[in-house]
C-alpha cells in the first residue's frame, strides 16, 4: 500500500517479515491500532510524514513473487531508505543436523527456502532501522524458554545488543505478547518522522525498548494500585482489588497497558481482572513462571503493605467519617453561621 504525500518528503519502505517463530498475533494486533491507526500511516493521512510504501502480508495485494521482489531489492540496494520489521524470535540454524526452523519465500537461484535469520544476514546491514515486534522478536518469547530444542533468541540476541544500523540507530524492540497496537503503531510513525528529518533519535532504554511508551510499570498505571497501598488484596478472581497476591507481576514490569487500555483506552490485562505475567520484560517467561503463583517479592511486600495499609485505612476513615458530611453552617434559619463578620455595608 502507498501512501500519498508531497514529493519534498523522502519515502520510506517498510518491510515486514512474519517468518519468526511466532504466531502472527502481532501482525493481527496491529490491525486494531487507532492511535494512530496503520490506514492512516500506510495512506497518509497524517501531516508531515514521508511516502510510505508498506510491504506487509497481512495487507498487501501482492503475492508471491511479486511480493518477495521488495524484499530482493531492498538486498540490492534498491530501496533507500527501508525500515525492516521482524516479527517472531529468531531460531539458531546452527542447532541441528538437517533441514530448518523456519524461512521466507525461496532463493530463485537454488530454488531453496530462505531462513529467517539468513534474510536477517541480508537486510540488516542496509536497513534505515530495525524493529523487532512483539515478545518473540524482542526477547525470544515463548519460543525461547528453557528447554526448547531451536536455540530461538530476539532480534538484538541476533544482531547484537550494540548492533547499529546505517542511520545509527539500535535495533527498536517492541515487547508484548502479543504487541499493543498503539504502541507499535506509534513506533512506526515516530521512526517515519524521524526518517523525514521531523524528530530526533528515537529514545531507547537498557533493554532498547522506546523510553515514552515503557518509563512506568504496570503497578503505576493500574487502577487497582490503589488497594496495593492499602494492603487490600483480592483472593479471588472477580475481585477489583488488587491483583499481587493472584500471581501479578505488576509492580516490577514496565508495560503501558492500564493507563493506555488496549483498544481506544479501553481494556487492558488488570483492567479486565487478569493478572500481569510479564511478557514485556527479556526475562520472560522463564524468570516469571509458575504463572498464577503470587511473585516471590509479593510475601515480604505484600505483608508489609497489610500491615501499613491497615493503619492508613484507619486513618482514612477516621477522615472520612468527618468530610463525608454537609458543614454545620448550611442549615435555614435566621443565623449566619458561616463565620463570616458583617462590616458596616451590611
């Protein structure tokens, strides 16, 4: 799909590869992005961004070959400048004996399957900027837990965690599982702007996550972190109290989902009565497992927090019990009982 703009603005392909070891749940989240949303970016209809040509396979009319050619030219250097985007975690090739974990389309030259982390080889080097999106591409997600047989790791496991691409910028990791839609749609635009000379340096944190989107934790956005501070924990599902002693990881996991909800501020794991496992955060899963067992930082806060919490309770309704009433000076009658002292106007 191509976008519509002036020709003064330089244009940008981007081009996604779906070939991870994924699910495709990030390419179907974004779909439902509305700030903004990937029609307005992929036509347009947002000022001052460049030409935009997106290659993605959720929505472009080409197929086959036709499709695969960006991708041909972008290796030749026939696409300048280009954003690559990866969705799902990269396996090792190197790992076993025959055959391969996963590809994208076929080398017209020997007629065989083109690993993912070959077109990795291929395209990093030329690209504008990398972006990983979702879990498995940032961190290796799910995909990469103890145990599992191909070796899979992220993007910048990949690359390098001090990898840079041609315009200087580190790989942009994108964590979720499956991604918020908002935020990789709004990764895309500040990348596009920032292509067109319209902001700077996208702002990474440690673990190359964009600092405005993933700055608080979960805990900080979540509007039950107010029963946290009182000690006023759920013990059930269906409870709008707070959720650490279920299993929620909340406090410790930098993600923007309550605050910003998940489809035009609405929903959102705790907001909907799930607990938080993490799946922003490098270390998942295996540092956050077993799911739905209250964290182990969660027993020594936890009961600190009771403790504390039960006295600002007490408190709050000694307080409340005074201001949960009119004032005594609104009441008929022919006294003013107000306060107020009469001058000689009156």
């Amino acid at each position: 799909m191509t976008a519509r703009m002036t020709e003064s603005v330089p244009e940008v392909h981007i081009l996604w590869i779906n070939a991870g070891l994924s699910c495709d749940g990030d390419s179907v989240a974004l779909t439902a992005a509305t700030q903004p949303t990937i029609e307005e970016i992929a036509l347009g209809a947002l000022p001052g961004l460049p030409r935009v040509h997106l290659h993605w396979p959720l929505i472009d009319y080409a197929t086959g070959e036709d499709f695969l050619s960006w991708f041909f030219r972008a290796e030749r250097g026939e696409l300048e400048p280009f954003i690559l985007v990866v969705e799902g975690s990269i396996p090792n090739e190197a790992v076993k004996r025959e055959g391969y974990w996963c590809g994208f389309g076929n080398d017209p030259a020997t007629g065989q399957p083109i690993t993912t982390s070959e077109w990795l080889d291929r395209l990093a080097p030329k690209a504008w900027a990398v972006v990983a999106a979702g879990t498995c591409a940032t961190y290796g997600g799910i995909h990469a837990m103890a145990g599992n047989p191909t070796g899979a790791m992220g993007v910048p496991d990949y690359l390098g965690w001090n990898w840079r691409s041609k315009a200087g910028i580190p790989v942009v990791c994108v964590p979720g599982c499956p991604i918020h839609p908002d935020n990789m749609a709004e990764t895309l635009l500040y990348l596009l702007y920032q292509a067109a000379g319209r902001a700077p340096m996208i702002p990474l944190d440690e673990a190359l996550r964009p600092k405005w989107l993933f700055g608080a934790t979960v805990h900080q956005g979540c509007d039950r972190a107010g029963y946290y501070e009182e000690g006023d924990f759920a013990t059930e599902y269906g409870s709008p109290k707070c959720l650490v002693k279920l299993g929620c990881w909340g406090p410790v996991v930098k993600c923007n989902v309550p605050k910003r909800g998940w489809i035009n501020g609405i929903g959102g794991c705790p907001n909907v009565g799930g607990i938080c496992i993490a799946c922003t955060m490098p270390g998942f899963p295996d540092k956050f497992m077993p799911f739905m067992d209250a964290p182990p930082g969660s027993v020594v806060s936890g009961t600190l927090s009771q403790v504390y919490g039960t006295v600002i309770r007490g408190l709050r309704q000694i307080t409340l019990q005074t201001v949960d009433k009119e004032p005594k000076w609104r009441r008929k009658g022919s006294e003013l009982a107000t306060g107020y002292e009469k001058t000689r106007y009156d």
